[in-house]
C-alpha cells in the first residue's frame, strides 16, 4: 500500500465521472437542504473532491443547479413520453399535462424546487422556455406552433402552483377545459 488515495475518477471518462459524482452530490445535498441552502464547497465535499474539480468539470452554482433539474426534467420527459405512446389527438395532450404533473410531484429534487425555491421570475422564464415549449409540444403530439406550446406549459406550473382538491378533479378539468382546444 502505498499511502496515495484511490482515484476518484478512475475507470472510465474523467470528465463523464465527474460530472455524474459531483451531480449525484448535488442533488442529494439539495433535496436534503434546499436550492439556497447548499453552497459549491458543500458539493465538492460531499462528492469527495476540491471546489477547483468541482468549477473544472461542472461549473459554479448556477451550473449545478442547472445540471440537477435538467437531468430531472429529463426523467419527467421520459416518463410523459411513455405514458403518450400510443395516444393522439386531446387525449394524448391530457394525458402529457397530467403525468407531467404527477412526474414534477413525485420527483423529490423538482417538487423541493417548485415548492420551495420557486419565483414569479422563474416561472415566467419556464413559461416562456423555447427549450420546455418545443418539449410540450412534441410530449403533446402538436404542430400548433410556440403559442400552444407554452400554453401547455402554463396549464402545468398552473396545476403545480395551484393543485386542485385531488387529481381526478384536475383530471375532469384538463378534459373540460384543455381537451376541446385539441380536438379534433
């Protein structure tokens, strides 16, 4: 034994895995604490590595922060685009709303944020998302161009921010009052 610590990154890409160990910390760190409450210095010692690793392979805060609900959307994207297979028309646009909102709720790094960390400022710029429109759109199964887009990402965060009495009310209002604008 010669005294010299493991590498960390050994055994394939260094930079694939160091992102993922410093992500993985990440987002342990701010589903136990909270988007404000986790600082780059508590990242980079929870993945076992200096701030300087942390800021070479991943970025600053913003960057984490970033990485984390992205890799979080993507999970929440998956998961709509399975539960669509097969649909089209209002259906499969009621059906993309409702299990992106029962995704973002059931995802404990995206329901700490939207409850907790959330502002007036950062759902206007997930409304207005050209990234989260072109998403809802094509999760959709619509051509109905930008405007539909982001009126289908409004109808999410306004479910998220505003939850009815229990899903089968949301349900019966996403069919009353989205489904018609679909049909066919």
């Amino acid at each position: 034994m010669s005294g010299v610590p493991d590498d960390w990154l050994a055994g394939g890409s260094r930079r694939a895995l160091a992102v993922e160990r410093i992500t993985a910390a990440a987002t342990e760190l701010f589903v136990e604490r909270g988007f404000d409450r986790v600082s780059a210095a508590d990242v980079a010692e929870r993945a076992g590595c200096s701030r300087a690793t942390l800021y070479r392979y991943v970025g600053g805060k913003p960057a984490l922060v970033s990485a984390v609900v992205s890799a979080a959307a993507a999970g929440v994207a998956d998961r709509v685009r399975r539960a669509v297979d097969g649909l089209d028309g209002a259906d499969r646009v009621v059906e993309a709303i409702l299990t992106a909102v029962a995704a973002v709720r059931a995802d404990p790094t995206l329901s700490h944020w939207f409850v907790h960390t959330r502002t007036g400022a950062a759902d206007e710029y997930l409304a207005a998302s050209p990234d989260l429109t072109r998403v809802a759109t094509a999760l959709a199964g619509i051509d109905a161009g930008e405007a539909a887009g982001q009126w289908i990402v409004r109808v999410v965060l306004a479910l998220l921010a505003w939850p009815a009495s229990d899903t089968e009310v949301e349900r019966n209002m996403v069919r009353s009052y989205v489904a018609p604008a679909f049909a066919a």
